[in-house]
C-alpha cells in the first residue's frame, strides 16, 4: 500500500491523505508479471488524476480569494460661477486650490463646471495674484446643479449660491428665472410693456424659481416695485422652446459704462 499525506493550509484545514493498495505477490510467469504491470500503471494514473484535481481546485479557490476590487465612480456635482459685483476687478477661480478659470470680469459666467461631489472649498481670487477676494466652503450633493454669483459692491462682496433645477421645460415652453443683483437698485418688479407682472416685489440678492414661459420674444420692463415706473427696458428678450434662462439685474443705478444699471442674461441649458 502507498499512502501519500497532503498537509492542512487556509484553504484545506485538515490533512488528506490518499490510500493506494498496489498489489504485491511474486510473479513466475511472463504473464503474470506483465498483468502486474498493468495494474501497477493503472494505480498511477490514478493517483496522477487525483494530484491533478487537487492541485486544481486549490488554484481556484486561491482565484477566488484575489478577485479584482472595483472602484466606484466619484460622485460629481456641477457648478457655474458668474462675476456680479460691478466695481470688482477680473478675477481667477480656484476649486480646492486648483485653478479652476483665470481672469472671469463683470458681468459674465463660467457655464457649469463639473467637480468632486461633497464639500468643496472655493476661492475668488483677483486674476494673477494670491490675493483672495472672496472663499466660500460649499457643500454640493451628487448630480445636482449649483450657480454661484459673486455679488455686493467689491468692499462688501460676498457669495450667492442657489441650487438649480434643469428639468426639462414642457412642449412649447421656455424657463425663466430672475435674480435681482443690483446693489443699489430698490425692489422691483418684472413686466411686459402693457404692465403684467412676470416676477413682481425682488429686493437684491432674492431670486425667483425657474418659472415656465411659452416659447417667443418678449419686451420686458423693470419696473419700481408696485409702481409703473419704468426703470429699464429690457426689448427682444427670445425665449427657445427646451431652454433653461437665468435674467438678472446687473450694475448700480448710478453707474456708468460697464457699471451701468442693466440686465445679463445666462443660458443654463
């Protein structure tokens, strides 16, 4: 008999052993002799057999032990960041210290911007300096949309953020969405030119819902809240049926060239 014992590890515990009786008697004859032979050879192929699935089911099971570990994809947010402070200079945006745009000016906007979901530090700084004239810790959630305006005179400029909503606007529609960020300005309302309120009463820095409009141009007016003073035109404001707009009042009312008093429009989607 021939035994052969295969030590325990992690994935045998216990021995194995394998028990192979090889018959042994004299042999007198050719005959004889070559019939022992052939079960001598039989038992060998056995036992190659078995080695065989042995070792084979250790390397699977150790396959299995070192299956590749999938990262998931990092979450992400999207954010558009608009220079609204009308006396501030040009100016650089940084995402956690890296650089994010160079030289953003008044009145304009980045567009979205895709960064690591989570808290996000921001920093606004004047355009090739490390002097920082406006940092903010925003805490943006995943597949959501943020717009932040830099707004306020410069000597008091400070940040708005306002979560967007994108969803697509029904058939034939347009959204609309108005920001009064005027530092000086008082509270007004938004109309047509025959004086139907689109957004009525804004004071600086409030902000309305994206609103649905039927799809067209429209002549608009900014109007001394709850009056009919008309402090601005706004003419050939075109709305795009599937289109996202923010309208926001810009500059001071007693400004003067970029700084003048008006209306910046962004395209959000």
């Amino acid at each position: 008999m021939i035994k052969i014992t295969f030590k325990g590890n992690n994935n045998w515990p216990k021995k194995k052993e394998l028990k192979i009786n090889l018959l042994c008697y004299p042999f007198t004859t050719t005959q004889t002799q070559q019939t022992y032979k052939e079960k001598v050879m039989r038992s060998l192929k056995v036992l190659s057999l078995f080695v065989f699935i042995f070792f084979s089911s250790i390397t699977l099971v150790s396959c299995s032990d070192d299956e590749e570990i999938v990262t998931p994809p990092v979450a992400k947010s999207k954010v558009l960041v608009t220079h609204a402070s009308p006396d501030a200079p040009g100016v650089d945006l940084l995402v956690d210290n890296a650089v994010a745009g160079t030289n953003l000016t008044f009145p304009n906007s980045t567009g979205y911007l895709e960064v690591n979901s989570g808290t996000r530090n921001i920093k606004v700084n004047v355009t090739g300096t490390s002097t920082t004239a406006l940092e903010a810790n925003l805490n943006l959630a995943q597949d959501k949309n943020y717009s932040v305006f830099a707004v306020n005179n410069v000597a008091t400029i400070e940040a708005l953020v306002l979560e967007d909503n994108l969803t697509s606007p029904a058939s034939g529609k347009a959204h609309i969405r108005f920001i009064h960020l005027s530092p000086d300005a008082p509270a007004v309302d938004i109309t047509l030119t025959n004086g139907t309120v689109v957004f009525g009463d804004y004071i600086f820095k409030e902000a309305s819902a994206f609103t649905p409009l039927d799809a067209g141009t429209y002549n608009l007016q900014v109007r001394l809240a709850g009056t009919s003073t008309v402090v601005l035109d706004l003419p050939g404001i075109a709305l795009t049926a599937g289109k996202i707009y923010t309208v926001f009042a810009k500059g001071l009312v007693a400004g003067s060239g970029t700084q003048a008093l008006g209306a910046q429009i962004i395209v959000n989607k």
